[in-house]
C-alpha cells in the first residue's frame, strides 16, 4: 500500500528557515523524481522544483534558485525541502509530489513574526 | 517555460450537467498532459495522464482530449462529489508547471 508521509505544521519567523520532510513506505520510491509544490492560502499549485531518484541532480524553478535546498535519504526513503530567508509570502502548504503517483498530505509551514 | 491558460477559473453547475475545462498551452507539448482533481484541504490527486487515460479507479465520467496546444477536460455528468478545484499540468521533460486551476461548484 502507497504511503507517503509529511512531517508536521511549522511555524516560522521570517529570516528564518524550515525544513520539511516526506517519508514513503510501500512502494518504490526511491526510483522515482520527487518534486515539491507549494499552495498558498487561497491559491493555485506552485512548482518549486526536482530531486533525481538517485539524489545527486536537483533542479529548482527560477523563483526559487538559492533559496531551497532538496536533498534525498535513500536509507530511510525520504525527502527533503529547505527553504531559507523566509519571508511572510512563503506562508504556504507545502506537498512532495513523485508525479504522477499519489502526493504527501502537505504541510503547512506559516511564516509570521 | 511552458506557460499554461486554464479556463474557466471557476464555474457553477448543476448536478447531471457536462462540464468542460480548456487549456491552452505556450507551445506544442505533443499529449504530455496530466489533470489533477483537489478537493477542499486535500492534497491534488490525478485523473488522467497523458491527456486521456484515467487513471485507476477514477470514474468514466471523466474524459480528457486534445494534442498539440491545445486540450479540454471534461465532467460527462456533474455529481456533488466532484466540487473542487481542477488544474491540467504539462510536463517538459522533467520540470513541471500547472494551469491556474478551475474552481467547480454545485448550482
């Protein structure tokens, strides 16, 4: 059974940053790309960016190019986004998405001084 | 960049009714087309891929078409369970984008 599991709320002052974390269990998931969206309140879906299954290659969307960090932990089966210099407009629910199977349940980091 | 025109951005229908959603792409993305359906505070889950297959367990009801730029969505029956907010998603290679979503509610 696919199970892709998120770490929990964060909140955050701005400056700051947040690690978010997506564990899998049941299937292979360290063959697969896992990328990271974004959705902010109200708002449509947002890419931030790709990690390779191997974890050696990341590609991030523009907007993001030195703030966000992907990283991948083929032991545990997890991934992981860092995202730095948080500002309140990255108050967001953040999802790891190995598209096209199931997404994690999302986690929602608030940025709030 | 793949940029993506989603329309409409929200729509009201009855249940029974057909529902279309159109999107329009930047440039020819040949039929490497998702549609993804998220229901309120719930994480997008996908219907179809590669503009028309449904996914596993999605109902007939859902339909996708279109090649090239330009590509369509359809609802053949609107039913209370599919409110929520559609989005096509095109695929270049590796990086992804979406469309601006459709907001879909029962009239």
């Amino acid at each position: 059974q696919v199970q892709l599991v998120q770490s929990g709320a964060e909140v955050k002052k701005p400056g700051a940053s947040v690690k978010v974390s997506c564990k899998a269990s049941g299937y292979t998931f360290n063959t697969y790309y896992v990328h990271w969206v974004r959705q902010a309140p109200g708002q449509g879906l947002e890419w931030m960016g790709v990690i390779s299954p191997s974890g050696d290659s990341t590609i991030n969307a523009k907007k993001f190019q030195g703030r966000v960090t992907m990283t991948r932990d083929k032991s545990t089966s997890a991934v992981y986004m860092e995202l730095s210099s948080l500002r309140s407009e990255d108050t967001a629910v953040y999802y790891c998405a190995p598209i096209p199977y199931p997404w994690g349940q999302g986690t929602l980091v608030t940025v709030s001084s | 960049d793949i940029q993506m025109t989603q329309s409409p951005s929200s729509l009201s229908a009855s249940v029974g009714d057909r529902v279309t959603i159109t999107c329009q792409a930047s440039q020819d993305i040949r039929r490497d087309l998702n549609w993804f359906q998220q229901r309120p505070g719930k994480a997008p889950k996908l219907l179809i891929y590669d503009v028309s297959n449904l996914e596993t367990g999605v109902p007939s009801r859902f339909s996708g078409s279109g090649s090239g730029t330009d590509f369509t969505f359809t609802i053949s029956s609107l039913q209370p369970e599919d409110i929520g907010t559609y989005y096509c998603q095109p695929y270049d290679d590796i990086e992804v984008t979406f469309g601006g979503g459709t907001k879909v509610e029962i009239k």
